[in-house]
C-alpha cells in the first residue's frame, strides 16, 4: 500500500491502533458444597492468582503465596492500599503462584455461595464491599463511586462498591442462595440495597423512595429500595450478613428495615 494507508500491508492492523488485551489463560477449578462452598483452583506451573487475605482455606506444599500491596510503584501501592481500606477489604493482597502442579482451596467467611465471572477483556462488573475472594493477575480490582448521591446516602452500602475489569475470571462470595437476572433495555428490578451481589457495569443503578410511611414504619421493609434498570446481568443473594446478626443477636428487633439516618453509617463501616 502507499504511505497514505491507514493500514498495515503486513499485518493488516490500522496503523497506529493499540493491540488488544490478551486473553487470560483458562483457570482450571471447581466450586464444591452448597451453602457453605469452597472454590478449589489447580494451578498449571507457573501460573499465578491473588486473595484477599484470610480467604484460603488450604493449599499443597508446592504452591508459594506471597502477601503484598498491589501496584507497581509506591504510590500505586498506597493508593490501591487506601482503595481497599475505603471498600472494607484488607490492606493486603496474598499472591499464590505454583512452581509445578498444585492446588490451593479459598471459602467465605460466612455461610454463603461462590459466583465467578469469566470477564473478556475491557468488561467490568461491579460487586458489594466485602465480596472479593481471588481473581486472576489479569483481572484489575478497584472501587467505583455510585452515580447519584443519594445512592450513598440511602442505600445503606456506602459510596464505594467493588469494581472488577477483565481479561480473567474473579470469584466472589456471598450469603444464602444468589437468584440471577437478565435485564433488558430499559427493564427495572427493586431490590433490597443489602442483597445486591453484583452487576454489569452496563446496569444502572440507583436508590429511590418506594411506598409510603406506613410502609415504611410497619411493613419492616425500609424507605428506599435500589433500582438496577438495564441492560445487564444482575446478581442477587437470599441472605446478607446485616440479616444474620440481627437473626442471632439476643435483642433483634424485626424486619429488615434501613432507615435513612441508619444507613449514613454504611458510608464509613465496613463490617458488612
């Protein structure tokens, strides 16, 4: 071709284009049990996954874990350190990377079930604070700011849910049952803020007033619920961790309500 050409005459790429992102390498794994699930990865030599801390449950004698911040230089690692903090995670991510065959087994904290997202390159998902369990060194973990603010402040959950942008595939975990949803354009699912697991970053989302007072007061069902209007996928769980504790604690109080002024904490705790 001429020197005009906008392509390459040997590859046949536009000139100038960026290369795409690689696929990531398939992950052999299994997820065994039914409430209480524990996801077992075999690892090929060499190849590598990270956890969030605490989450491993077993691993052969072959395979190495080295516990780290993330990030290339010091002031990714501190920034990727206080990202973690913000979304209630651990400072530290713990590598583990096999020198020959192995395997290495990782579970939640409470009783719950394992979803894994095979993400193609570029794709995002957006997930709850809390639910990252391991994901591939391909797989980039950050935060993303709900939309509106009211989001935040009502929703019970904060300004921060957990952002996962592939090639790779991420595993999260959460409690009871999940029950999935493929949205439409422009269809909308309300649900109870505390029992979003996950969604495509192509579903919007959003916190908004349903019902009336009495509702509110005697129905035990909270003001607000949250909104996801597609398109995308969406996830949600049969039990939350809030739920739990409220069930076991000796001077529960009933419903699931989440109440405005209730909900404000949820922006600066991380326990759920």
């Amino acid at each position: 071709m001429g020197d005009g050409s906008r392509f390459c005459s040997g590859c046949g790429q536009p000139v100038g284009a960026s290369a795409p992102a690689p696929a990531a390498e398939p992950l052999d794994y299994t997820i065994q049990g039914d409430n209480l699930q524990i996801a077992r990865v075999r690892l090929k030599p060499g190849q590598e996954v990270y956890a969030e801390a605490g989450k491993m449950v077993y691993k052969t004698a072959n395979v190495q874990w080295d516990t780290r911040m993330s990030g290339a230089t010091l002031g990714e690692k501190l920034l990727g350190a206080l990202r973690r903090t913000v979304t209630g995670e651990s400072l530290f991510l713990t590598y583990f990377r096999a020198d020959s065959a192995g395997e290495v087994g990782f579970a939640g904290n409470y009783p719950g079930r394992i979803q894994v997202f095979e993400l193609k390159p570029g794709q995002s998902i957006l997930a709850q604070r809390d639910a990252f369990l391991f994901a591939q060194p391909t797989v980039q973990f950050n935060i993303a700011l709900v939309k509106r603010l009211g989001a935040g402040f009502f929703g019970g959950e904060g300004f921060i849910l957990e952002k996962f942008t592939g090639p790779g595939a991420v595993f999260i975990h959460a409690g009871g049952d999940f029950v999935e949803f493929d949205l439409g354009s422009g269809q909308t699912l309300q649900v109870d803020t505390g029992c979003i697991v996950a969604f495509d970053q192509s579903v919007d989302y959003d916190i908004q007033f349903v019902g009336g007072i009495k509702t509110a007061l005697f129905g035990g069902e909270g003001l607000f619920l949250a909104t996801l209007t597609g398109p995308g996928h969406v996830v949600i769980q049969s039990m939350t961790l809030q739920k739990l504790r409220r069930e076991l604690a000796p001077m529960r109080t009933g419903g699931d309500e989440h109440s405005p002024l209730g909900a404000l904490g949820g922006i600066f705790s991380s326990e759920d």
